[in-house]
C-alpha cells in the first residue's frame, strides 16, 4: 500500500496562443504600462507666492498622511480586539485596546495639537 506518491511530477504547457493574439497581447500591455508610466510620474506642482502657504499645505499633507496611519491602526485594534474576543485571549484583548487608543490618539493628533497650543 502507497501512502505517499513519492515521483508526482507536474507538466504545464503553454496555451496555444496565434500571432495575432500574441501581437494583440503585446499592443494591450505596452498600452498599459505607458499609461501607467504617463499617469504615474505626473507630478502637480502648487505653486503659491505666500511662503506660509506653502507651509501650510505642507502641514495639511503631512497631518493627513497622519491621520491615515491613524485610521489604519484604529482599524487594526478594532479587528485585534474582535478577535480577542472571539478566542477569549485577555492579552491579544489588551495589546488591542491599547492599538485601538492608539489609533485615536494618532487619528485626532492635528486637534490634540491644536487644543494644546490654544
């Protein structure tokens, strides 16, 4: 009795493609990746005259890349404290709360600041 196939060998084979699908195949992904290559590397400069302005925007863009971490990781301690309670894990159910505060904390960084400062 062969419990175990010990030689399993597996054969792939091309898919017979004609010229003209393999012509058409080549046109569609040259296509892509020059739309891609055109769309990707635009870059959108906002000029502004007011020094402070562009400080500002730069301050904006950075808080909202902040505050998508934040909602990332409050996400993620949303999901670690379900689970926690799925499995009954009181330190899985801990280390989720405190990534669930975090997340919080780290979402509403640019209005804690600012309630800071006055």
């Amino acid at each position: 009795m062969n419990i175990f196939k010990k030689y399993t060998e597996k054969h792939t084979e091309k898919l017979p493609m004609t010229g003209k699908v393999k012509k058409g195949f080549r046109i569609y992904c040259t296509a892509i990746m020059g739309a891609t290559l055109v769309l990707g590397t635009s870059v959108t400069a906002f000029a502004a005259n007011d020094p402070i302005t562009v400080i500002n925007n730069l301050s904006t863009f950075i808080f909202g890349l902040i505050r998508a971490i934040g909602l990332i990781l409050l996400g993620f301690g949303v999901v670690q404290v379900g689970l926690s309670l799925k499995s009954h894990d009181p330190s899985q159910r801990a280390n989720g709360f405190l990534t669930l505060a975090g997340g919080v904390i780290i979402t509403f960084a640019k209005e804690i600041l600012d309630l800071i400062v006055g």
